[in-house]
C-alpha cells in the first residue's frame, strides 16, 4: 500500500524521523548488538577486563543442567497458562456471547484483570494461599493437604499458573468474544434447521470459524508467558523454590543479577531473541492468511 | 438468535455469574485485608467482612510507609508511577505520530530502511535485552531518573504501525483539498491529521498508559533510590524484609492503590481501551 499523493520536501521526513530512530538507535539497536557482542566474551572476576572466547559461553550454557530445567520449566508453565486461559476464556466467551440482558455488565466484569500488573496479581494470589496466612491455604491445611508453595516446587508452580491464567482470562475473553460476534448467525441457523443442538453447532460450526482466533491467542499467549509473567514469579516465588519457577527468562535476570554471569546471562538472551523472532514469524504467517482468508 | 431457550439463559448467567466471582474474588480478599489490623490478618484466620482499620492502614501507607525508616511513603511511589505511565504514553504518541508522518506521506531516501529499523524492534521485548539496556542507561549517567525510566520503554514499533495503518486508510482527496487551499505539511498535519487522529490517538495512551504503570522489572534494575520507586516495584519491596515481619495489610493497600488508576481506566474508558487492544495487535 502507497499513498499517491505526496508531499515534496526534502529535509522535512528525515527531521520527523529523528525522534524515534534516536531513541530507537540509542535503547534498542546499541543494547541488542551490545548483548549479542557480550554473549562472545568473558569478563574477569572483577569485571575489568573481557577477552574474546567465541562459541564457550554458548557451549557452557548448554552444558548447564539448569538451563534445560528453565526450558522445561518455561514450557510447562505456559502449555498449562496457554490450555488454561484459553479454555476458561472461550466458556466464559460463548456464555456472553448468548442473547442475555446482563452480557455488557459482564463483559466489563471480565476485563479488568488485564489492567492489573503481573507482580500486584502476583502478590494478590500469594497472599491468598500463603501457606502460613492466606484464606484459602488454612481450607486446604484442615482437609489434610500439605500445601506450601514456598517448599514445594509443584505447589509453587500452581500457584504462578494460577495467578498467570487469572490476569491472562481477560485478554483472550475479550478476543474470543469478538471472533464469536463475527461468525455469521445465518451459518448457525442453517445448522440449527438442519437439526443439530448447542453443543453440536460449537463443535462442528463455531469451533471450526474460531480457529484464526484460537491459532492467533496461542501465539500471544506463549509470548505473554515467557515475558509479561516475570512480575508474577518475581512476586511470588523468585524463581524457587530450587529453581523450580525459574522459566529461561527469569535465567536471564537472576544469572546476570544474582550470578553476575553477563556472558552466560547475554548468551541466554541471544537464544531468547531467536525464540522470539520464530514466533513473531509464525504469527506474522498467520496474519497474511487472514488477510487472504 | 438460532432460538432462544430459558435453560440456556440461565447456564448462560450461571456460568458469567461465578467467572465474575473467580475473577473478583482475589481482589475482594486484598480488599478485606486492607481494613485489619497486622495481628488479625498474620494468624491466617482473617474474617471475610471488613475490618475497622481502613483509614488508618490507607493513611499511614500513603504517607508514612512501612515501619522501617528507609521505606517510602506509597503516595510518592504513585506520582512516580504516574510520571513513568504519563511519559510512555504521550512520549510514543508524540514520536510515532511523527515519524508515521513521515513514512506515510512523503517519498525520501532510505525510507524503507528507517521503516524496518523501526518495525523490527517489534520481536524484541526489552527483558530479552535487560542488562544491555541498563549498561547503556548507566553510560549515559540516567540510572535513577526518570528519562531512564521511559526512553527505553517507548523505543518500540507498535505506535508507528497504528497511526501508518490509520493514515493509509484517510483518503488521498484530503490531502489535494487542503493542497489547492495552500496548505503545506505543517498545516496539513496540524489542521487535518490531528484532529482525524484523535481517537487513535486516545485509544494508544489508554494502551500505553497501563503498559507503563505496570512496568515491573526495568524500573527495579534502573533505579536504586527509594525516592524513585514505582508503585508495582514497592509491594514487592514491603514483602522481602528480613528484619521483621511482612506487613500485609499495608501490602494489600499498596496493591489495592496500585490497580486503582489503570482499572480505572479499562472501566471508563472501555471503548477506547477495546479499540486500542485490538489494534495494536494487528
């Protein structure tokens, strides 16, 4: 797409430009190049000098034990935020998309929680089922179940999944709700004459035309997984206990932080970039065929 | 509607009626917890109705801050919060509006270069890039302020594409119009563009306003005074004390004041936020 008509200055587009390609100079291309340059070299104790050592940092990250638990971690953690949100969200959806009087009050209802930080949602489920303090861990406690999610690995990563589905309902509700509203009701009513229920419209009609929807809030929920969720697992577990919350990006930040690891922290970051820009492929993929479709 | 039964209905309110209820209820109990005193919410037997300490547990969290000296008071962290969201918000608009300007409505050299050294920041979150990104912040002797806070944050695509995407779609007839009126690009911009771009406009700060304020991990890295927290950074700060004992209902205020203003501002301004939201995304 190109505008036909133009303006003829010179000078003026480069001095509208400069703003953003300064800053996106300065804050992006400058850190980015100096992360991948960084994942090539190791600095000394004392962080005064850094030699050249090539592939090492890479080769000692994937020796690391640690790092194939982060991945196994970062996948466990958003296959069950992914499948969970997004099935809670298209209940709630296909429920608010009936002809019911309530269903603005209720849409309003279900998407705050995305105005609501990760960390402050964090904390929010935290305290709830704080093993010593919170309201609903003394329920489970009484009927006998050892809950402690700041011991126990499992427990702490339910928790997390928990907060993260709770905030993450929100976006795809909205999403599916809008995919819902677009389905043409005329291919409903021919399904309906045609004898089949409720339930067997969703499955064989519904579901089926939602699929862009559902393929299109997969992706972003992965993404939302793997960087909007570090508030929550900072907030509520910090990455333990043992390492067991520890998703590849949180690796990123304690390795760096904590380790002072920065060659190992920005060789991590390489391996993230390109997760990264894998999945804004497919996505992007995917947005050309709805252009098409 | 296909046909309009009364048990779909009502499994339809059923269903909304305890989603509404799963979604507040963490809220609710961050509510109650901020109007009891620490005794009653630490013995992990806290009543579910309010308690009688609201207005003190409110005032001492907004003004005074937690029991230890070193802590701030929460109503400074809100104006940084608020400082921070502003600035991201209006910050993008400001150079994304214009540098869409530019790529939509004028030819140059190199335009297609500056299109794509803009669009590819879209991949790269800044917590991929997190300690890089500190480094250049501490070079540039912005650590603590609030220019560090935000110039990172606003070095991102989105904005750019929204105002391209909506420039494209303002007929070419417009822009002859004001041409044989003798408009030139400044005039243009200002009596034309501007005002049809309003509510894209809005749409994007109400976007980039509750990105910003609930920015958590870069403004823990860059800032080390307490004077330059951020509301989000701080509940988390009032819950790792070793000293003494967390203070949770103060803890539950802060989050409580922490939703309030971006909550606020999916409820009021739902339309805006929805058409933000959505187009964003494409």
């Amino acid at each position: 797409m190109e505008k036909s008509a133009i303006f003829g200055n010179k000078a003026l587009p480069y001095a509208l430009l400069v703003p953003q390609l300064v800053i996106t100079l300065v804050f992006f291309y400058w850190p980015a190049s100096q992360a991948v340059w960084q994942s090539f070299l190791r600095e000394d104790a004392f962080g005064l000098n850094s030699e050249f050592v090539g592939l090492e940092n890479y080769q000692a990250l994937f020796a690391q034990p640690e790092y194939y638990k982060s991945m196994l971690t970062t996948l466990v953690f958003s296959s069950l935020v992914a499948a969970l949100s997004l099935s809670i969200a298209l209940l709630f959806a296909t429920q608010a998309d009936k002809n019911i009087k309530a269903a603005p009050v209720f849409k309003v209802m279900m998407i705050w929680p995305y105005a609501v930080a990760p960390a402050v949602a964090g904390v929010l489920w935290l305290f709830m089922f704080h093993p010593t303090l919170g309201t609903l861990a003394r329920p489970m406690r009484v009927m006998g179940m050892n809950w402690n999610p700041l011991l126990n690995g499992n427990h702490a990563m339910a928790l997390i999944v928990m907060a993260a589905v709770w905030k993450q309902i929100a976006y795809n509700f909205l999403f599916f709700l809008a995919g819902l509203q677009s389905i043409p009701r005329s291919v409903l009513e021919a399904g309906a004459i045609d004898g089949a229920g409720p339930l067997r419209r969703f499955w064989t009609i519904t579901f089926p035309l939602l699929s862009p929807t559902t393929f299109f809030l997969l992706v972003v929920n992965v993404v939302y997984v793997f960087f909007d969720t570090f508030g929550i697992i900072d907030a509520v577990t910090g990455g333990g206990p043992a390492g067991s919350t520890t998703t590849m990006v949180y690796k990123v930040y304690a390795d760096g932080r904590l380790g002072g690891d920065l060659g190992g922290s920005a060789a991590q970051s390489v391996v993230l970039m390109v997760i990264v820009i894998a999945l804004t492929a497919i996505q992007f993929r995917y947005v050309e065929r709805k252009v098409q479709y | 509607m296909v046909e309009h039964r009364r048990w779909n209905d009502i499994v339809a309110y059923l269903v909304l009626t305890l989603g509404v209820l799963l979604v507040v209820f963490p809220v609710y109990v961050a509510l109650i917890a901020s109007t009891h005193d620490a005794a009653t919410v630490v013995n992990g037997n806290m009543p579910m109705l309010p308690g009688g300490h609201a207005l003190e547990n409110y005032y001492r969290a907004i003004f005074v801050g937690g029991s230890r000296a070193s802590r701030e008071p929460v109503g400074h962290m809100l104006i940084n919060s608020f400082i921070m969201a502003m600035g991201i918000a209006l910050g993008k608009i400001f150079i994304s509006i214009l540098s869409a300007y530019a790529v939509v409505y004028f030819r140059f050299p190199f335009r297609k270069t500056a299109f794509w050294i803009i669009f590819i920041t879209l991949m790269l979150p800044v917590e991929v890039r997190i300690y890089p990104t500190y480094k250049v912040i501490a070079d540039l002797k912005m650590l603590d302020t609030y220019g560090g806070l935000i110039l990172p944050l606003i070095a991102s695509a989105t904005g750019t594409l929204l105002f391209r995407q909506f420039f494209m779609t303002i007929p070419d007839e417009l822009l002859e119009a004001s041409r044989i009126d003798g408009a030139g690009p400044y005039r243009f911009f200002k009596d034309t563009l501007l005002p049809l771009s309003v509510t894209t406009m809005a749409a994007l700060f109400v976007i980039q306003f509750i990105y910003g304020w609930n920015q958590y991990l870069w403004p823990l890295l860059i800032t080390t005074q307490d004077s330059m927290q951020t509301i989000v950074t701080g509940i988390k700060k009032m819950l790792t004390t070793t000293d003494e004992l967390a203070e949770w209902q103060l803890a539950m205020a802060t989050a409580i004041l922490a939703m309030l203003p971006p909550v606020a501002v999916v409820i009021f301004m739902q339309r805006l936020f929805v058409r933000g939201l959505v187009e964003t995304e494409k």
